[in-house]
C-alpha cells in the first residue's frame, strides 16, 4: 500500500516538477551578463592560452561532436542510434520491445514516431523506424572484429533520465575492458568501463573514428546496485549486422538466434574448459556433417574457440539456420566440417497482445471484477454519472486490471483519498468506463476531505456457482501495431478456436498459450459480426521487467 | 646478482627506447601475467565440527619468472586446501601459498611450473596524483569463464592512509593507492600497473568510508617480504607522458592550499528506532551506502581567503539530525573557525567566512565555463581529513548546462562523493570553473556513478553578492498549472490531462480531464514531457494561453499560472 502512494506522488513529481522564479531571474541576467563576464575576464585576468582552448578541440571533442548527431532518446527511458538516413533506429529490446509505436526525440529535439520492425528478444535488440524521414544524420556500423582491449571508446545515453527535460545526453568515455563476454544472454558481449547507468540502455559505444561498434545494454556492478561501477556489456555491431537483414523483414515480429542441437559439450562453469564434444545426437547437424564424439573444436568460422563458453556464445551470436564452418581436432589431424545451426528458441511465456471483457472467472474466490454493482447515490462517482453496470477502465490516468483490484480491493477509495488529502486539495480527475461496448470518459470532481468514491464493484461468485459464460472470450482491447493487432484481431471478436482446439472458457486459453511458444503462428478462429473467420497470428512474448538496466 | 644486472640492463635498454605505450599496448604486455586465482578452503569450525568447503576466487599477478605471484588476503585468505590458477591463454595451473602477511593483507603464492610471464615492480612511492594507471582483473569471472582480462584504464586520483574501511571483507587500514579504474569484486588482487606495465599496487577492497571508490596496497610495503623470497628491483619512476589528466592534477597539487578541510561538529540527537519498512534489499543497500559519513567535508577558499564556498547539503543538517554547532577549517599550519553566511540550495553551495583571512601562496584564478566543451576533462579536487592529502578526479564533461531540477549545472564523468563534494573543479589551466556538489541521499544518481553534477562559476558569481549579504535561497516556489498526465501511446500527439487540481490555474481556465493539450502559447505539444518543459520556461504569474481537444473539437483556453503548493 505503501508503494501505492510513493509510486503515485513520483509520478506527480515528474509531472509537476517545475521552475524556480529567482533563478529563473537570474539565467536571464545571466546570458546577458555572462557575454559581459567573459569580455572582462579575457581582458584582464585571462592568459593568452584560453582563447586557444576555445578554438582548437581534441579529437577526442570532435569524436563526440560527430557522434551525438546521430543519437536519439527513446521515449523517456532509453537511448538509441540512428543507422540511415532514412530513419531506421536500433536500441534495446528490453527498451522497445514491449510496444509497436515509440516516441523519438533527437538531440536536436524535434519529436518523432517510430514503429516497430523488428526485434530480437535473446540477442536485446529491437529495430525501430522513423515515420517519413529523410537525410537523418546516421552514423556508421563498424567492424567489431577489429576491435583491441584498451582501444578508446565513447558512450552516449540518458543514465537516470536526466536528459528528459533538456534533451541532452550524457557522454562518457572509457576504454575497452574485455571482448568476446559470455553475460547471461549477451553470448559475445563487448565490456567496458566508460560509466553506464540505468537509462543508457540501447545507446551506442562508439570508437574514436566515430564508428558503431556495440549497443550497451546490461551493466554489473560492485555493490549489488543499479549504479554504475565500470562493467558495462554492448552487443557487438558485428552480431547486429548479421541479424540486420531479419530484423527488416520481420514485420514487427521475432528473430532467432543459433544453437547447436543434440550436442553435449563441458559445463561452461566447471573444471574442463576446452570445447571437446562429450556426446553427439546422431540427428544433429554437426554428426550429420562428420564431427565424432572425443572432437575437440578448435575455430568456428574461423574466430578460434578456446573454451566452452567461447563456442557457445559465438554460436548464439549467429542467427539460425545459417552455415557455419567447425574446425576440429582429431588426434591431432585438423579437418574442417561445415552445418547449419539449428534455432534457439526464444525464452518465456507466450502472449497475444490482447485484453478481454471482465467476467466472472477469476481463479481466486469471491475476487472482485472491475463492474460496477451499485453506485452510492450522491456520492462523487454518481455526481460524475457512473451507473451500475460499468466497466472501469481508468482512473486518473492509471490504468485499472483486474489484478490491481484483486490484490488490493481498496483501490479506488486509496486513490480517491490521496487527491482529497490536505495536501493535494481536491482536483478533477479522469475516469474512463465502457458502457455498452463503448467507452466512455467521465469527470469525478473530488473535493477536499471526502473519504469514499461511492462505487461498489461486483464481486465473482464462486466457482461451484459459475455457470457458462458465453461472452468470456470476447476481446476488449487488441494493442495497436502489435503482433495480434497486425494479425487481424479487433475488439469485439469472440476467440472459439487456436489450432483447432475448441477454447471453452479463459483457463483453456491460458492453458492452451503456455504450452505455445512465443514467435509461433497460431491459426485462430473467431466470431465476428455473427460470422466465424479464420485468422493466421504470430503470438508474442510476455515480457518480465526484471533484467536489463 | 646476475639478475639484478639483468634488470638494471632492462632499464638501460627502455630507458634508451622511451615510449610512449598506448592502452592497447599495455593489455597485450600485462594480460598474460594476470591469472584468475580459484581458492579452497577447509573449514572445521562449522557446526558439530564438520568440515566446509569455502570457496574463494580473485585475481592474482605473476611477478617473477620462476612463478611467484603476489594476491590479496581477501582471496586466498589461510592456507588453503587447494589454489586454481587460469591463464589467459586458457592453461590452468596449480598452486601452493608462500607467504600470508595479513598486516599488508596480501598473499605470496608460487605456481607451480616455469617461465612464466611475469611484470616488473614500479618504484610505487613516487607515485602522485594523476599519473596514469590500469587495472586488471578477474571480476565476475571474467578469466575463468572467458578467458578474458578485464582491463580498465583511470588516473591515480589519491594517496592516502584509509582510516576507516568500510568494506567488510577487507580489514586493511594502511597507505593505499586509489584510482578511478573500475575495480569489481574479483579484481581484488589483480594489479595497479603504471603507463609502462610495471606494477604499482596490488588491487584491494579497502575503501575509505568518505571516497568509496577502489584501492590498491602499494608494492613497495611488500617488497621487504618479497626480498626474502627473489631478488628485486623496483624500476625507476618515470613521469607518465604528458597529458591533459596529469596536468589537471599538477594543477590541482599545485593550489592544494586553496583547498582545505572543513570538521562539522553537529549535537548528538538520539538515534531513533530505524523504522521497520518493507525496502528491497538493493534500495536498503543503496540508502546504506548513499549515507554520509560524519563531520569532515571539503571546502574551496575564494576571494585570497576572505570566503569559502562548499556543498549546501554538507553544512546544513536533514531531519534526524543535530543542529550544527560549530564548523572548524583545518589547514596544515592552523585550525580557524568559520561561520557559516547563506546558502543557496538550489544549486548546493554554501559560502563560510573564516574568523581570519587562510593565507596561501597563490589562489586559483577564475576560469569560464563558456568555452567547456563535452569532451573535455576536467578534475574535482577534494581533502581527507585523514592526511590532509588531495584527492583529485579527473574526467569529462560530459553534459554542458544539465536542467537539473529545473537549475542549470554542468555534469561530468569525474567521480564526485562526500569527500570531494564542495571542492573546486579545475580545467587544464588550473583555474576554477566550478564547485562540485549535488550529492545527496535523494539524488538519483548517486556516489561515483560516472554521473555527477558541478556548479558552474558563471552561476557562483551570479550568487555570490546575495551569499554574501546572508541571503539565503531555499528550495524555491515553482510555476503550477496544476495537472497531471496520462501515458497514452494511442494518442498522436499533445499531453491527455488525467487529473485537474482543485482551485488551480487549470481548474480556473476551464480544463477537464480528458482534455488533450496540443500547444501552448503557440509551440505545439508533443508529450506531457514537452509540457512540463514549456511550463517550467514561464513565470509564476504569468498568462499563458493554450490549446486542447475535447470532443472532437479544437479549442483555445487561457489561464494565469499560480504558485506550486508543496
């Protein structure tokens, strides 16, 4: 509960954060003055040498110059970079991923939209485009083989959001730490110590010639905080531009990382570091290709691989289904195989973007719904002409899920009585419901010390006493631009069936979708306008908000 | 004796092919002599006295050729039942404990096997402020896993005795070498190695409570305990090249009298009973390490000693604390007590006047922060009270004029904490061009994050004559149009209004929820964060006039924006 109300006073912070009038006073003095000021210092205190400092910037300046151009901030959050000039923007996935449209704002500030082409939710890189732009500055991709431990290299991002009000980014320098990083699902990460933060997700690492050579993504850090304690990982420009091609033909959908199939290599934590092959599956590609157990690999593509770890990340670093050749050691005679990878399947729950129609079978019971039983007569919610039979949709700019109400029933009356506290006085606050299918906003005037919204929600009954509900699979909201939406799915449609399994009630949907894998194409067939109709979506991936940075 | 002369004719032949190395050069010649150390303890103290493995891990440097390798106590802390040794070359070695000196918290080992590559000691008591260092290690596993060395590059930003180390692990409380290198759990025992690959330090997890940033232990402390075992020479210090960071801290040394220590005494509050809250760990970790330490902070003398500016935040006293009773500056030659005037606490800076004028030799000369620009190093000098040594961090500029909570201040990469906040911040020239400041519990961004703030001298001038007066400025009123938004990516464009304050500007103009704001005062709206921006550019009291939506319909309201309530 508690959270309930610093979440919520944060977000009023943000909103109303606001300007100081002395100080205010006094930058405008201030930049006439400061032309004056200077004037008078370079005449009487300043050495020669100052003027020369002005003139003349280091490369390393001029680095920075150039490279700021092309990076943008990606809604309030996140960083990104511009890769042409016609507008395709690459940050992270655990940036972008989760929405089909985002706002981009470039250093120069003019706002854009951009729309999701693609993204690949292993390798944490999203592709998103510019709407009708031309001549963006860009920068180009460089060659991250090239790379050297100790080479010089800048990052750019918006750590902690501090750039949301002035539209500047923050530019930190380091070297390069380590290549070839095995990090969680980074498998060929490079590490820096140039500073990153939270909020420097999906920006670029960039080398003195002003060439892209990673996108910073994750960070470790020495007390166990989301500060920065100079280990930062990128993923490397050369494992973007191999996956570039499929993340422009993906349609907003997925990319698929390699993997090697029916292998059984040496744990990558334990004693035996040296990639021997312990067992081969006979149907996988590299024993179809003539790689026997006891093999030791010795290069993948010519990149050598002294380790597991090393095998498995570089591996992962390619997408799938493409050839790659294995050099390997046999009793000491070096032979060279050549396969296909198979497909890393994408981690996690699958989901179609899609919300329903409150109804009455919630899983716990007497959970309460978001319809509205009865309505205190005179009180602030009649005023503002809830009517029984309502469906809330959102109050005060939040959105309402069953889930909030069901793990605190009291929420209404909670948000109620932080605007009518003391402190906030009262206000006018949005509330939005659905009303015969069509949704409708209200205004609820909240006056100073009223306590209680007046509404009544209904609850569930239990489960013994549920009967069939016909309009439980009607679908409420279908999320713009996403894959669901992008397959044909639209409000009002009923779901009867997914690859030809008859859906009765929600918990056969769900059952049916965690045992779906996300990327995978459905067939779905629905009810719409009295008409059944079949339906070919691609499900997407429920994404949890715990990793990254 | 052959060997010393082997050395000396080592030195002979760099000191005729002086070089100047380049990072990448340093990597290729240090990394096959740091190994990644994996250590087994047996421990019999457990419960019913049944044996526990504990397992250690670090990093280890190889310093001779026969194999012997100097670590931290902190990795192979007693005898151990077995040590891992993993080279970057992807070998994995055994090895068997020499030496454990836990006064110098360090441990000997010896590798078994020959020909190893190993690097030279560095003549580490010469070494100063701003020399260029690297750090090598072994964080998270890097070697072990990887095969990699993690490499980073900083400048040697103090030298000083930790007094009070508030690392667990570590008990160390000597002279220590501290860098702004990212040293990680793991690095402890890699090497501190100079601009030519010789080492300075062996890597700890000392840290003094104010600085919080990483430490070696300087090798020469060892070298008594080292002389037992091999011959060695520590190889002539050398001044690194020339470069804007050791000249910042030439210049920092230089007008080290212009920065001086500042002791708070507060009065003793009763602590209360620290409030059960349900904080995730890593929040309770990080209000742990964001609280100040007590008393000692570092001030900037201006004006040939009449003033001393410092951070607002360190000279006032938060709730939970005492009321400040006394602030003494502490010079190597005397102890004067100051009073404090004003503050301004909007952008931190307090301005003290001392009972008499601090005398020094010379005092810094005002810079300009028009021409800083993003790129640029800069360095932030600070003392410890401890030794009365400087302390200076050197990095970039990283953002020029940051709109921090609606103030302008400049933001650098240079580490900025409770030791150096308040002190000056210095451009290549040794001139002033700004206090450094804006750490605070509250603040985002934290200690030694990559991301700190410094006020600009511009701005200092500017509010010098009222500091002086006694005027003080608080946290001031701000600009209200009194609504807040809802995020809504369906809408093309403009803020939609969630909630309207009672009796605000936009309650009086007419604004209901649901209403989208397109533009104001003819710039159009983007997102509710352009709004905020475009209320924050106006004046309480000003009229400002603006467009929605509702309904379907454009329409043109105008309201008088009032003062923020809280």
């Amino acid at each position: 509960m508690v959270k309930i109300f610093q979440i919520m006073l944060l977000l009023l912070c943000t909103a109303f954060s606001q300007d100081i009038k002395e100080v205010q006073e006094t930058q405008d003095l201030q930049d006439i003055k400061e032309v004056q000021e200077t004037q008078d210092l370079q005449d009487v205190k300043q050495e020669p040498k100052q003027a020369e400092i002005q003139q003349s910037k280091s490369p390393l300046e001029e680095a920075i110059a150039k490279a700021l151009q092309s990076y943008v901030f990606v809604d309030a959050s996140g960083s990104g970079v511009v890769i042409s000039s016609d507008g395709y923007v690459i940050t992270n996935d655990h940036v972008a991923g989760d929405a089909a449209t985002w706002r981009i704002r470039t250093t120069d500030g003019t706002m854009h939209y951009a729309d999701l082409i693609g993204t690949d939710p292993y390798g944490d890189i999203s592709l998103l485009k510019i709407r009708n732009v031309k001549d963006l500055p860009h920068i180009k991709i460089g060659n991250s083989d090239l790379l050297k431990a100790g080479q010089k290299v800048i990052a750019i991002g918006n750590p902690f959001g501090m750039g949301n009000l002035d539209e500047k980014p923050t530019v930190t320098v380091g070297i390069i730490s380590a290549l070839r990083r095995f990090h969680f699902n980074y498998t060929d990460a490079i590490m820096t110590d140039a500073p990153l933060n939270p909020g420097n997700s999906g920006g670029p690492l960039i080398t003195m010639a002003g060439e892209l050579v990673g996108i910073n993504g994750q960070i470790d850090s020495r007390f166990q905080i989301r500060v920065s304690s100079g280990i930062g990982y990128a993923i490397t420009s050369n494992q973007i531009k191999r996956f570039l091609p499929f993340l422009k033909s993906a349609k907003g959908g997925f990319v698929y990382h390699g993997h090697l199939k029916g292998v059984r290599l040496p744990r990558i934590s334990g004693e035996e570091k040296k990639p021997y092959v312990r067992y081969l599956d006979k149907t996988s590609g590299l024993y179809v290709a003539g790689i026997r157990k006891g093999d030791l690999i010795t290069h993948v593509n010519n990149y050598p691989v002294a380790t597991v770890s090393r095998l498995t990340g570089l591996v992962r670093s390619y997408p799938a289904y493409s050839s790659l050749t294995f050099d390997i050691l046999r009793q000491d005679k070096k032979k060279t195989y050549k396969t296909m990878l198979n497909i890393y399947n994408i981690r996690g729950r699958a989901q179609l973007e899609i919300s329903f129609y409150p109804s009455r079978g919630f899983r716990k019971y007497q959970a309460k719904t978001l319809l509205v039983k009865s309505v205190v007569p005179e009180s602030a919610a009649a005023k503002a002409g809830i009517l029984p039979g309502d469906i809330i949709v959102s109050f005060a700019g939040k959105k309402i899920t069953p889930n909030i109400i069901q793990r605190f029933p009291n929420y209404f009356n909670l948000l109620f009585s932080l605007y009518s506290s003391p402190r906030n006085k009262g206000a006018l606050v949005e509330i939005s419901v659905i009303r015969k299918g069509i949704e409708k906003v209200l205004v609820v005037t909240i006056k100073e010390g009223v306590k209680t919204f007046g509404i009544e929600l209904q609850k569930t009954p239990s489960i013994t006493e549920m009967k069939k509900d016909e309009k439980e699979l009607t679908i409420l909201n279908v999320q713009k631009g996403m894959l669901a939406y992008r397959g044909g799915l639209r409000r009002d449609d009923v779901l009867l069936e997914i690859n030809k399994y008859k859906l009765r009630n929600k918990r056969s949907y769900h059952l049916l979708l965690n045992r779906l894998k996300p990327g995978e194409k459905i067939d779905i067939k629905i009810l719409r306008n009295g008409k059944t109709q079949n339906l070919q979506v691609t499900l997407g991936l429920k994404r949890n908000y715990g990793g990254g940075f | 004796m052959k060997r010393q002369l082997i050395y000396l004719l080592c030195i002979l032949i760099s000191g005729i092919s002086a070089q100047n190395f380049t990072p990448q050069d340093i990597a290729v010649k240090v990394s096959p002599a740091v190994v990644g150390i994996n250590c087994v303890l047996v421990d019999k103290s457990g419960e019913k006295n049944r044996p526990k493995l504990l397992y250690y891990y670090g990093t280890g440097v190889i310093i001779s050729k026969e194999g012997l390798l100097l670590t931290n106590l902190t990795v192979v802390p007693k005898v151990p039942y077995s040590i891992t040794l993993y080279f970057t070359d992807g070998r994995i070695v055994s090895a068997s404990c020499v030496g454990i000196h836990p006064e110098l918290e360090t441990t000997i080992l010896k590798a078994n096997g020959n020909n190893f590559p190993h690097i030279p000691l560095a003549d580490s008591t010469k070494t100063t402020i701003g020399d260029r260092v690297y750090t090598f290690g072994n964080p998270f596993h890097s070697i072990e896993n990887d095969s990699e060395v993690a490499i980073s590059k900083g400048t040697v930003s103090g030298v000083y005795r930790v007094t009070k180390n508030v690392e667990s692990e570590s008990k160390y409380t000597n002279t220590v070498i501290e860098t702004n290198a990212a040293l990680n759990p793991g690095s402890d025992g890699g090497p501190l190695v100079n601009h030519r690959g010789e080492l300075l330090g062996i890597l700890s997890l000392a840290m003094q409570e104010e600085r919080r940033m990483g430490t070696a232990i300087p090798v020469h402390l060892m070298l008594e305990k080292l002389l037992d075992l091999n011959s060695f020479v520590l190889q002539p210090y050398e001044n690194s090249m020339e470069n804007d960071e050791k000249t910042i801290a030439s210049k920092g040394t230089e007008y080290s009298e212009n920065v001086i220590s500042l002791e708070i005494v507060r009065k003793d509050v009763k602590v209360k009973q620290a409030r059960q809250n349900n904080q995730r760990m890593s929040a309770q970790r990080k209000a742990s390490i964001m609280k100040r330490p007590k008393s000692w902070v570092t001030g900037t003398i201006i004006e040939e000693g009449q003033y001393v500016l410092t951070s607002a935040y360190q000279v006032t006293s938060q709730e939970g604390e005492g009321a400040i009773q006394k602030i003494t500056i502490h010079t190597p030659k005397q102890k004067i007590d100051a009073e404090l005037i004003a503050i301004h606490k909007p952008y931190d800076i307090a301005l003290l006047k001392p009972q008499q004028p601090i005398k020094c030799a010379k005092y810094f000369s005002i810079g300009s922060t028009t021409n800083l620009n993003v790129g640029q190093w800069i360095g932030v000098c600070g003392k410890l009270q401890a030794s009365f040594d400087i302390t200076c961090d050197i990095g970039i500029v990283s953002t020029i004029k940051r709109n921090l909570n609606l103030i302008q201040v400049y933001q650098t990469q240079a580490f900025i904490n409770y030791a150096n906040s308040g002190g000056p911040v210095i451009n290549t020239l040794g001139q002033l061009v700004g206090i450094a400041g804006h750490i605070y519990p509250q603040a985002t961004w934290g200690l030694n994050s990559g991301v700190s703030m410094f006020t600009g001298i511009e701005t200092l001038l500017q509010i010098l004559p009222d500091l002086k007066k006694g005027k003080s400025t608080q946290n001031p009123s701000l600009p209200f149009l009194g609504v807040s938004f809802w995020e809504n990516k369906n809408v093309p464009q403009g803020a939609i209004i969630s909630t309207v304050s009672m009796d605000s500007a936009a309650y009086k103009a007419g604004l209901l929820p649901g209403d989208i704001l397109i533009s104001l005062d003819n710039t159009s709206v983007g997102e509710w964060a352009d709004l905020v921006r475009l209320i924050t550019s106006k004046k309480i009291g000003q009229k400002i006039e603006f467009e929605i939506i509702r309904n379907n319909e454009k329409k043109k309201l105008t309201a008088t924006l009032g003062e923020r309530p809280w």
